[in-house]
C-alpha cells in the first residue's frame, strides 16, 4: 500500500455527490475516477450521505434529562447508546441480542424530527401532540430512508410491538430516566415536580408496565430498584447528594 493520506474535500450540504473524491487518488483522466478502484454508484454515497446527516442531526436532540453535573443535557444519542449498552447486556437469554442492538439503535429515531418530550409531568393534550409529531415525523423519515431501508423496516417491527425483542427494549428504554435522575439528584425532575410528584409518577408507571410486561420479572425488577434509588437521590437539602447502594439492599 501507498503511504499517502486522502485529504477529503470540504463540501457544503448542496454539494454534488458526484464531484467528491480522495485528493490523493490517482485519476483516470478518461473516466475521471481514483485508478484501481471500483467505482462507488451515486445512489451508494446519496444514501450514505442522508445516513450520516441523520445521525447527525438525532445527536442534536437534547433530552430533558441531564448529565452527571447536572446542567448539559442528554442527548438522543446518549440515551440511545446507554440503551444499546444495558439492554444487550441485561437481556434474558432467550431474547436475540442482536435483535435487541436493533431495536435499541432505533427506538427513538422518529425524535430525529419530532424531537424529545418530557413525559415525567405530562398532559393528555400534549400526550396527543406528542403522538401526532412522531406520526407525521416517521412518515417523513421513512420517505428519506427509502424503499427497502433496512433502518425503516427495523423502526416498523419495533413500533409494532409484536417481537419479544421489542418489548424488552421498550420496557428497559423507561429505566434509563430513573439511572441518570441518580447521576446528578434528579434535577430535571426538581424542575417539573416534587418529589412526592415523582414518587407518585413511579407508582402509576410501574403498576401500568407491570401489566404491559408480566413477561419481563427481572426487568420488571430493575425498574423498581431504578425508581427508588432515583428516589433516595432527590436531595434532602441544596448540599444534600446521592448515597450509591448496593443492589442487594
């Protein structure tokens, strides 16, 4: 192999596909492509091109909930990456791990375009707008993905709801609020409500995903722990902070 580097050519959002190539690469004058290469179709590097504004754009989704010092936001893709992570990690062994990474990398991309809803403190007006931007939101991204996405079929079986897979990582994706709330003494909850509000916010949800999920005890398990150790983080005073326990208490 040559020792030299592409250096790529800067490109605003409009440029042309067609006009991006490595700096470097020898060109056939006659064809104008890199020599020894197989050339890459429009349509390749046109998809590539929406993928990667795509990701680009869901990691500019700020959460409502925040990191551990408590002032920069969580993004679409941190919450995305902490899902993959614990879902994989944590699912029962009849479960398709790689089925679950695939509904994890996906569960939230309709937010792409809807964005992020708190739901802690949450009206049913604005449970329906909610519903209505991740509607209108799915049917413009699936339009962008293509005929035949890969990313927009997996999307589809996970709002469908009918895998076991899905079902976990819908059910696991309602910890991870609780994990970071522990991080940094539950300030985005401090901003909506009391913590009798969250308390009471944890009853409602863990008796109505009790229901939804009966197949599910362990992670069933883990939401409740989740909800207390949130819990004893609120703090007792402006200094007061959050004591770590151990699973097993």
């Amino acid at each position: 192999m040559s020792g030299h580097h592409c250096h790529a050519i800067r490109c605003q959002t409009s440029c042309d596909p067609r006009h991006l190539r490595c700096a470097s690469a020898p060109v056939d004058e006659e064809v104008g492509a890199p020599t020894n290469t197989q050339p890459m179709t429009n349509s390749v590097l046109s998809r590539a091109l929406t993928l990667a504004q795509i990701a680009l754009a869901f990691g500019r989704v700020e959460r409502a909930t925040r990191h551990e010092d408590g002032l920069r936001p969580e993004t679409d893709t941190d919450h995305t990456v902490m899902l993959g992570f614990v879902a994989c990690e944590l699912a029962p062994p009849h479960l398709d791990r790689a089925r679950v990474a695939a509904f994890s990398l996906v569960h939230d991309l309709v937010e792409v375009y809807a964005g992020d809803t708190q739901t802690l403190v949450i009206s049913p007006e604005i449970v329906a707008a909610k519903r209505a931007r991740e509607a209108a939101a799915r049917v413009r991204l699936t339009g962008e993905l293509g005929d035949g996405s890969w990313l927009a079929e997996i999307l589809t079986i996970y709002e469908a709801q009918r895998e076991p897979e899905a079902r976990f990582v819908r059910l696991v994706d309602k910890v991870l609020p609780k994990l970071t709330h522990g991080f940094n003494g539950c300030v985005a909850a401090q901003s909506l409500t009391s913590q009798a509000g969250l308390i009471s916010a944890h009853d409602q949800q863990l008796q109505k995903l009790r229901e939804e999920y009966p197949e599910f005890p362990d992670a069933l398990d883990l939401l409740r722990s989740s909800m207390l150790h949130a819990e004893d983080c609120w703090p007792v005073s402006e200094a007061g902070s959050c004591v770590v326990v151990s699973d097993g208490e």
